[in-house]
C-alpha cells in the first residue's frame, strides 16, 4: 500500500469510527448514515480483494463475518430510536448500537485468529477487505431494516435528495 492509499484508507476509517460513536448520540437522519457509509465500506471491499483469485479460507470468513454483521446492523435497528425533534427526524442507537460495533470487530479478530492464527499479524489485506465487508454488512443492514421499520425515513431522505438537487440546479 503506497502512502496516498494509506492516508485515504486512515481517513475512510477515521470517518467509520466517528460514525459507529455517533451512533450513541441522536444524530439527524440523513443520506451519510443511511446511503454513503455503506456504499464507502462495500467500495472498500471491493478496493482490498484479493486478486485474481479470493483463497477460500477467506470467502469463509468473509462469509462468517458477513452474518455477524447482518446480525449486528439487525440488533442495531430494533434498538435505535426514531423520533421528531423540532420538525427534524433523529435517530439515537444507544449503548446497544456501541455495544454491537465492538462485538463486530471483537468477532473479526477471534474469527481472522481462528483461521490464520497468529500468521494474520503479517498481512493485513485479508483482514482489512473482510473487515469492510463487515462494517458495509452493519451498516447496510441497519439502514435497511430502520428504512422499513420507519416509513418516514424515506420521506426525509427523499427530501434531502431533492433540496441538493435544487441547491445544484
């Protein structure tokens, strides 16, 4: 990895972190959380597979880690409260939000140990692309399960799409 993907990679994760923390604060419903963050973790997955050809070993773990991120973005929805706060929809996670974040990358690296022993400490690229299979799966996952929990979700990221159209218009 060259220095200009690394700095992009640092910042991506930086940005990642700053998400899963705000998650246990209300936070306004927008396309960031709900659009942008997962597509970022899905093209980063992309970015950092193993090419030509995948190792099965990791498709199985990609495959273990995936659920456990569908497990996590499902926990995640059912805990997080939606609600109007001067005519402006939020969203607050709580400590249940955190709590799944860390069970996510605990389980990452119990599963990467499992599989590549302490032989993972060498190369990071199987760990990082699954990693951000993980978090594309959380927050896909989450988003989709409080689209449809809650209606009104729609609506305001409907909204938010046509005032950015007019603004560039």
């Amino acid at each position: 990895m060259n220095t200009h993907e690394l700095i992009i990679t640092l910042i991506i994760i930086g940005a990642v972190i700053y998400a899963m923390a705000r998650q246990v604060m209300p936070q306004q419903v927008r396309l960031l959380s709900f659009i942008v963050f997962p597509a970022i973790a899905a093209y980063e997955t992309y970015k950092l597979l193993p090419r030509p050809i995948i190792p099965f070993n990791q498709i199985v773990e990609c495959m273990l880690i995936i659920l456990v991120g569908l497990a996590a973005g499902t926990i995640q929805a059912a805990y997080t409260r939606v609600y109007y706060k001067d005519s402006k929809l939020y969203m607050c996670g709580g400590k249940v939000s955190l709590i799944a974040w860390l069970a996510v990358m605990f389980l990452r690296l119990i599963v990467e140990l499992i599989f590549q022993g302490f032989n993972m400490f060498t190369s990071s690229n199987s760990f990082l692309w699954i990693l951000w299979a993980a978090i594309a799966a959380t927050f896909g996952s989450r988003s989709i399960f409080l689209y449809l929990k809650h209606p009104e979700i729609g609506n305001v990221l409907t909204e938010e799409r046509a005032a950015k159209n007019r603004y560039r218009n």
